[in-house]
C-alpha cells in the first residue's frame, strides 16, 4: 500500500499505524481524501486498540490548544503506550506534561532555549556545519543522510551538552536502535536502549558537576530555577534522554528531506544560490514540506464534542501533522513547494498551544545554516543513486540519499 492507491482505498479500511502507507513518505493523496471526506475518523488497530484520525489543520490546532480536555500525560504522545520508554519515566519530560506542571517546568527548559541563548550558538553551529563539510567536499560525492545530515545535529548536541565528540557514535547507535525496535514493534528493546542512553546522560551530568563545568547546557539547565523550584537529576536526565532521541533526529530528517525536496524541484534550489536572503523563508517552507513528525497523540479527559464528533473520556485524538501542513484550508496550492511562500503557520514543531516545541529556535538556526553553506559551498548538486526511507508511521525521514556534486576544497 502506498498513497498512489489512496483514490481507491475503503476509508474505513484504513490502519495509519501501519507503516506500508508510509513506504514512500506521508500518504499525501490518502490525507487530501481524509479531509474531505472524514476529518475525524475512527481508526482501528491491530496492536494499539482505537484512537480518532484528526486530519484537518483546524481540529489539530484547537486539540493542541485545549490541555485541558486533552491530554498528554494520561497515556502519551505516541499511539504505543511505552514506545520510547516507559510511560512514568517519561512523564517526568515537559512533553509529556500538563499543566500546571507543563507551565512549571517549560519555564525552566526554556531559559536555556530563548533567542538570545539560541543566537549565540550560530558560530559554533557554523563551525560544526563546515566541518562536516570538509569532510566530504573533496569526494564530490556523499550519502547526504548518513555524512552530513546525521552528523551534524548530533555534534551540535554534543557540543551544547558537554558531551564528548568520541562518544557522538555511541549516541547515534542508540538513536538507531530505538528506531528499529520502534518499526519491529518490540517495545522492550526500545525501553531497554532508552535507558542505557539515559544512564549515560546521567553519568555525563554528575561528570560535569563534578568538574564544575557551568557552561554546558546540561549544567545551565542544573542550575535554572522559577519560583525557587529547579528540576531533579532523573528529570534533566530524561529530558536529555528524549532530546538526543526525538531533537536529533527531527533536525537531521528535515536536513536530508529538505535537500531532497530541492534536488526534486530545481529552480527552488536556484532561488536560494541566486539570493541566499531567500533562505530563512525556504526553511519554513521545507519545515512544512518534509513534516518530519508525523503525529502525537492525545487523550480525552472528559466527554466531549469536535467538529461535530462526540468523543468519550478516556478516547485518544491523533493529530496528524503531516495533514494539518498540507490542508487546503490554511495553504494556498499546498502540495507545491514554494521556497518563497509567505504563509508560515505550519505544524512542524505541533498544532500551538503551550506544546510549541521548545527547540524551535534552535532547529531553525542549524536549518538556516546547513543550507547556507550547503548552497554556497556545493555546486552542481544531483542525487546519484535510490533514496532510502524509513519504515515509519510516526517519523518521515530518509535513511540514505546519495548525492554528488562538484568537488571542491576544503576551507577548515
């Protein structure tokens, strides 16, 4: 099953938990017929019990909203209860909070990500950007996922952490078996990589405290306090945890879809070499493109209505993203890329409300910066073999995207 058998399909037939809608990107064709036809709907699985199919931008914001009727620390954000790690570990990461913790707690969290903080980073970032850079500048050739787009927002991770560079390897490792675990439906394996990352996080937090070292983000965040609260080590641990996880890998399949998309629509790509001021817009409009997070989940707290649907305490509501950025509703012509679009309001970091993600700011940065130097340093660039997908429902990325491109020289 793919989107190009979307106009065919019995809607009431449909499981979006399954991965084979996913083999060639989000079902775009199979969303456009959702929204028109049933904007909520019923789907049910065969290893995650039911939840409501919410497809259009309109619900998935007023979801997003509405905290108090819909949950993210009842069950989750994921349709598996303990697809990450287990579901009362978690619920100590803002993401998975309600408020008035959520508004606790994010106030903490987000001294570390406010644009100023974030701003200060450009020069690092660019540093790590040049680097990955020049180590493949002079092949002409790359995997443009696995060389320059997994590597890149892990170093810079790595480098606001406190981490050492010689231990990024084992992070992505990490990353990668949770994934697989994720797509194989083991959750055990997946909880069980989770924690071993964690500890490591939480190893890397006494190290640092040990050693004073007050500059890292770990130790800023260590010490950050609203109304004489601070969080706890397990917390800033799993915090840490879910960032190197879901952070990583959203910045690194918006880096590898983003080039793809341009590859795919050339004269996008020649707006961006002919006016490099065009480049903060054309990262919105990739963010909205490549919609790396497909969904997240919420559950009812009370019986309620949306748009019509009565939906019963206790019923989860899975906002799927990837539709909400591409309704005809909100977008004018939403299936063209437009690096020059001037509609904003995407979904890439969720719906709005107190759930923005928090790492907005940042990710755009290192987005802004991969694709400046990438355009002004790689010329000719073409894909030179099969792209690779992962075989996801909730994450919409690339495992492979080969590339070449004129060589040129190093300048680190």
């Amino acid at each position: 099953m793919t989107s190009t058998t979307a106009p065919a399909v019995d809607l009431t037939e449909v499981d979006l938990t399954d991965p084979s809608w996913f083999r060639d990107g989000p079902p775009h064709e199979l969303f456009a017929r959702m929204r028109a036809e049933t904007p909520i709907r019923w789907n049910e699985t065969e290893h995650f019990g039911g939840f409501w199919s919410l497809t259009r931008a309109a619900e998935i914001a007023a979801v997003s909203r509405d905290t108090a009727t819909f949950s993210s620390h009842a069950e989750g954000v994921f349709v598996q209860r303990d697809q990450v790690a287990p579901l009362d570990l978690v619920r100590a990461v803002l993401l998975y909070k309600d408020p008035p913790e959520h508004t606790k707690y994010r106030k903490i969290l987000q001294s570390a990500f406010v644009p100023a903080t974030v701003a200060k980073m450009e020069d690092d970032i660019r540093a790590v950007v040049t680097r990955v850079l020049d180590d493949v500048i002079e092949q002409g050739a790359c995997d443009w996922t696995q060389d320059v787009a997994v590597r890149v927002p892990l170093l810079v991770l790595a480098e606001l952490m406190g981490i050492p560079e010689d231990d990024v390897p084992r992070l992505y490792e990490w990353t990668e078996q949770i994934e697989a675990a994720q797509r194989a439906i083991e959750p055990a394996q997946a909880v069980e990589t989770f924690m071993a990352m964690a500890m490591y996080l939480h190893e890397q937090v006494e190290r640092q405290a040990a050693e004073g070292n007050s500059d890292s983000l770990v130790m800023r965040l260590r010490a950050a306090e609203v109304d004489g609260e601070t969080l706890a080590d397990p917390e800033i641990m799993t915090f840490f945890a879910l960032l190197v996880f879901a952070g990583n890998d959203t910045t690194r399949n918006t880096t590898s879809g983003g080039l793809l998309a341009l590859l795919e629509h050339p004269e996008q790509l020649e707006k961006l070499r002919a006016d490099p001021a065009v480049i903060p817009q054309a990262v919105e409009e990739i963010l909205r493109w490549t919609s790396v997070v497909n969904y997240f989940v919420r559950t009812a707290t009370t019986d309620t209505e949306l748009a019509g649907q009565p939906i019963a305490a206790g019923e989860k509501v899975m906002l799927w993203y990837a539709s909400g950025s591409r309704d005809e509703a909100k977008y004018a012509d939403p299936q063209t890329f437009d690096v020059t679009r001037s509609e904003h309001d995407h979904m890439a970091f969720g719906g709005g409300g107190r759930h923005f993600c928090l790492g907005a700011g940042l990710a755009r940065l290192e987005l802004r910066i991969i694709f400046e130097e990438t355009t002004r340093r790689l010329h000719e660039i073409e894909q030179a073999g099969e792209v690779q997908r992962l075989q996801s429902s909730w994450a919409n990325g690339l495992t492979s995207l080969p590339i070449r491109f004129r060589a040129g020289a190093r300048v680190g």
